[in-house]
C-alpha cells in the first residue's frame, strides 16, 4: 500500500477562498462607489457653476443694456402707435390703405419692428392659456428651472417610487434617526445636529442619492461589518454594486442635464461670451455697439412714418418706403444673386 506524504502547505478551507474572493470584489466595488461620487461631485459642480455664469452674464447684460432695450421699446411702440392714427384718422383710399398695410407688415416681418398680433391670434393664446394641461412637477420640469431655484425655495416633491427615491428615503430615514436635533444630548451638538440635518433635507428634497452617501460615509453611518463574516461582506458587496448602478444612472443624468443647459440660447450666449473675452473684448460692449445701431435704424423709420403722420410727405414718397428698408431690400436681392452665382460657379464644376 502506497505512503501517504503529507502536503508542505496546509489545506486551505474553502470558506477562506469565498471570503478572500469577496473581500476583491468589495475592494473593486468601493474603488468604483468613490470614483462614482467623486464624478458625480465634479459634474454637479460643473453644473451648478454654468447655472451661475448663467446668471452672472444675465444680471450684467440687465444693468449695461437695460436703459438702450428700453429706448428701442419706446421707439418699436411709437411707430405702432403712429401706424394706428394713420390708419385711424387718415382718408386713405381702398388701394392706398392697402400698400400702407403692406409697409407696416413689411416692417414686422423684416424683424425692423415687432410683430402685432391679430385679434385671432390674441384669441388663441388666451384660451390657450385657459386650456393648457396641469404644468409639470418643478422636481422634473426645466433643467435650468430647477438649479435657478436655492435650496430654500426648494420644496418636496413626491417621487415615483422608483429604486433611486427609494433608496434615497431609505438613506434619508436612517440618518435623520441619527442627526434630527431632538437626538442631541447638549447645545454644542444640538447645533451640528441642525446644520447635518439641513445638509441631509436638501439632499433629499433634491434627490441628490450621492450627497447623502457622501454625508453617510463622512460620519461613517453603517459603516461597521465583520471582515471575517461572510454573510456580512456579501451583503455589502450586494449593498455597493446596487448603490454603484444608481450612482451610475445620476451621473449620466447630471451629463445630459448639463448638455441641455449648454444647448439654450442663454448657455450658448454665455459659450460665445467667453470666446470673445479670450479674444480680449467685451462681449457686453459689442452688444450695446449693435442695440444703438438698431435704436438708429428704427429711429430712422420712426421719423420717416411720423414725417407722413404730420403730412410733410406725399403719399407717393411713402409708398416708396423708408431708406432704411429699401436698403435691406437690396443688400436682400445681392445676397440672393450672389448665392446663385456660386450655385452656378459650382454647377459648372461638376
């Protein structure tokens, strides 16, 4: 009968196996939970910082450009309001009254004037106004909406109960057991207790799961397991990998909220703002220098139409139009022939 020999390492128990390979993959887990917060943490930020350049070019456009956008108004109501004596005090003959109508309809679809709506129109916005359905919830509605509001002026809006809100009310609820000011046992505490708890209400009213797990794993809040317990790694491991696709999910949420406020007319005003500063001008400047040459075109067109108002011209030399709008005409027509001759140009070509 054959000798037994004896191994020179000792048998290793297959629970150590299972608890070695689980102890890599909650490693890898909570390498990929950090990276996933720090992400998600670095967007927001991103975000919130646009929201407020945003803002910032907002206010200073207001200030600079308030007084000229005012002075155009002024001018854009005044010749509506001349167009509306004239055709109200005038006698125009039936043909006359026409080509008149057709020179203010000129100007508003030139863009020179704004467009007056009619009676119909009116009417349709009105009921519409009456008729549109119930506005959708702030929580879900526009992106830029929502990071206008401060985190005061939140308010809680109920969720779908979906496994993020749930696992958002789930975090919420164990740490407000913990942190609700009532739990204090001295004022020094009570204090910290009210500003962690203002922290976690604005986490929670925003539906922000990240920043609730970052104010969790900042004050280590179920943090303690049995590295020797299987069954305790395995939860945890079976707690990070849920976590982790949740965390997923926020962060390509904040990558396409960030998107769509970069893709309005205001995230790409501020876009070309910061084009032209690289460029070492004022892109607020350049903007006033383009109002006062509107506000010089339509005070043109003001006096052409007041100059007729008050019967210092020929019903003739209005017909032919203001210089201002003749000049569009033909800068009009040379861009039109000068694109079919490169259209013929290219034709030739091929």
């Amino acid at each position: 009968m054959p000798r037994k020999t004896s191994s020179p390492f000792p048998a290793t128990p297959t629970t150590s196996l299972a608890l070695s390979s689980l102890h890599i993959r909650l490693e890898t887990l909570d390498k990929e939970h950090q990276w996933l917060l720090k992400q998600i943490k670095r967007k927001r930020t991103e975000l919130n910082n646009f929201v407020e350049q945003i803002r910032s070019v907002n206010a200073e456009m207001f200030r600079r450009c308030s007084p000229r956008v005012n002075q155009l108004a002024d001018i854009d109501s005044e010749i509506h309001q001349l167009f509306a004596e004239i055709f109200a005090t005038r006698k125009l003959g039936k043909q006359t009254k026409k080509d008149i109508e057709g020179i203010y309809q000129t100007l508003q679809f030139a863009g020179i004037i704004t467009r007056k709506k009619s009676e119909l129109e009116n009417e349709a916005e009105t009921e519409a106004a009456f008729t549109d359905d119930e506005p959708e919830d702030e929580f879900f509605g526009s992106n830029y909406q929502q990071h206008q509001q401060t985190a005061g002026e939140t308010e809680f809006i109920p969720r779908n109960k979906t496994d993020t809100s749930r696992k958002i009310r789930q975090i919420f609820l164990s740490l407000a057991e913990i942190f609700h000011p009532d739990k204090a046992v001295d004022g020094e505490k009570q204090i910290l207790y009210t500003e962690i708890m203002k922290e976690i209400n604005r986490a929670y009213d925003e539906g922000d799961l990240a920043r609730l797990l970052e104010i969790q794993n900042r004050y280590e809040v179920g943090k303690f397991i049995d590295t020797n317990n299987e069954d305790d790694v395995t939860r945890k491991c079976k707690r990070l990998q849920q976590e982790n696709e949740l965390l997923k999910n926020q962060y390509e949420n904040l990558k396409g909220e960030l998107a769509s406020v970069k893709n309005t007319s205001q995230g790409s005003m501020v876009a070309n703002c910061r084009k032209v500063k690289k460029g070492g001008l004022d892109p607020i400047l350049e903007m006033l220098q383009q109002i006062e040459i509107e506000i010089k075109t339509v005070s043109s067109i003001r006096d052409f139409v007041k100059d007729f108002h008050q019967q210092k011209m020929t019903i003739k030399e209005f017909l032919r139009g203001p210089e201002a709008l003749r000049r569009m005409n033909r800068d009009m027509v040379e861009d039109m022939l000068e694109r079919m001759l490169i259209d013929l140009e290219d034709a030739e070509i091929f």
